[in-house]
C-alpha cells in the first residue's frame, strides 16, 4: 500500500538538504550497499543540525516584533 507524506514546509527544506548531503556521501564513495539506512539517517541528523544552528543564528522578519510606530 502507497504511503502518503504531508510535510511541513520546514521539514520539506530539511529533507532537501538530507538529500543533498546524502547524495554527497554517495559521491565520495562512502555509501555501500549494507549501510545505506546508516547514511540517510547520518544526513537527516546532519540536516537537522544546521537547520538548528541557523534558526539560532538568524533572526528572521517574523521573529521581530513590531516597534508599533
């Protein structure tokens, strides 16, 4: 049976950055045949990781309260 995703935006944008790290890992070579499940969550976690550090880091418009002039 078909499995249906609804992903937040957030999670969109962090699974497209997994994928662009797993993808990178496949690139070097590292990722083999019996692994596979051990490198995608190795991305996810990775993603994950800099979404948080940039969340950290900025502050974005909706972050900002209105000075109310």
């Amino acid at each position: 049976m078909p499995q249906h995703l609804k992903l937040q935006h957030s999670e969109s944008i962090v699974i497209g950055a997994a994928a662009q790290i797993y993808s990178s890992y496949i690139s070097l070579g590292k990722v083999g045949d019996d692994d596979t499940a051990v490198w995608i969550d190795r991305s996810v976690k990775e993603a994950i990781q800099l979404a948080l550090a940039a969340d950290d880091a900025i502050i974005s418009d909706d972050e900002v309260e209105s000075s109310g002039f």
